[in-house]
C-alpha cells in the first residue's frame, strides 16, 4: 500500500491515494507527497529525490538578519518554550479573579493584576515565535488549524490587554458594587478558552492526532 506525507505537517497516510484534507493540519490534497521506505523505520517523500537545491535570491542585511533569527528560534524551539509562560499564568490569574469575587479578599485581586501583566507582556514572544515556526517549519500554509491558533493567540492577547487597561482605569472593578464586574470576569473566561484551544490545536500539530 502506498504512502503519502502531508508537506506541511508531516503526517503519514496509507493509501492509494492521499486524502482529500490532512486530518492533522488541514492541507489540501496537492501538498502530499509520495513516499518510499529507504529503510525499516525511514521514510522518504518520492519527489524530493529529484528536487535540485534552489538558489535563493541575494537578501538585504536586515533580512538576512531576520531569516538567521527566525531560524534559530525554529531550531532550538523558541515557541514551544515561550507558549508555557502564558498558558500556566492564564488559568492562575482566572483562578485568582474566581477567588477575589468570592472572598472579597483584595489580595487576590492583587495577585490576578501581576499575573495578567505577565501574560500581556509574554504574548509578544509567543506571537512572533510562532509566527517565524509557521514560516519555517510549516511553510506558511493558511489551514484552518493555523488560522484558529492564530486567532486563538490574537484573542489572548486581546483580552489580557483589554483587562489590564480595565484594571488601571478602574481598579475596584471585582468589588460587589460594581456593575461591570460579570463583563470583566467573561473576558478573563474568553482568554482562557482561547488558550485552552490554542492548546490543543499545537497538541493536534504536534501528535499528528
């Protein structure tokens, strides 16, 4: 039976043609490649053994720069790394905002301030990480999976900035008397779940399940 590799994700199918959409990823049909076994537990896409090497255009400094940056930070795993630091503190600060509409205790309130600051001021990282591990790793390709862990982050990002402007101008916004305190904890309950389903799409990617 033959072998088709999704050259975007990697995923493998068996078949006698290559499926309509890659169940990981969500490329299009064109963008398998058929493989061959080379050895026991090697697998080789079939085209790319008469590709040529391709010569790339000349590059200005900056962008050459930018490329070697952008690679490295492909190589040694940049965005996985950097996609940890918001998604444990994003749970923790909802949890901290839960306790302080509970408790009344402000010291809650407190901690949930530092943590939503953490989160604003890592997304930048994770953004551009993940943006330079799509280009390189991934090709660029525009799947839905790419799409909704792009407007997954984007969210995040939103959110944790909407709540940490909220937070300045009015800083005794989960006291009782409050009229908007409902809308503020919806907004930390929006954040969650797009990290909570960006999370699982890098999961997705990454087992190829």
């Amino acid at each position: 039976m033959k072998k088709w590799q999704c050259s975007v994700c990697g995923y493998i199918h068996e078949g006698n043609e290559p499926p309509d959409i890659c169940p990981v990823c969500g490329a299009a049909k064109n963008m398998f490649e058929e493989v061959i076994e080379q050895a026991a537990s090697q697998t080789v896409p079939l085209e790319k053994k008469e590709e040529k090497p391709q010569v790339k255009p000349p590059q200005s400094e900056y962008a050459r720069i930018y490329a070697m940056i952008t690679e490295l930070m492909s190589k040694h795993h940049a965005h996985p790394i950097s996609v940890h630091f918001p998604n444990g503190v994003v749970p923790l600060s909802v949890f901290f905002i839960l306790l302080a509409i509970l408790t009344g205790n402000e010291h809650f309130e407190v901690a949930a301030q530092y943590n939503i600051a953490f989160v604003l001021l890592t997304m930048p990282m994770v953004l551009f990480s993940g943006y330079a591990d799509w280009q390189n790793r991934y090709k660029g390709a525009m799947t839905n999976l790419f799409l909704i862990k792009m407007v997954c982050g984007g969210i995040v990002t939103l959110c944790s900035a909407i709540m940490a402007i909220w937070w300045l101008v009015d800083p005794y916004i989960l006291e009782d008397a409050s009229s908007h305190g409902g809308l503020f904890v919806a907004v930390s309950l929006l954040m969650l779940a797009a990290a909570g389903v960006a999370g699982f799409m890098g999961g997705k990617l990454v087992f190829k399940d």
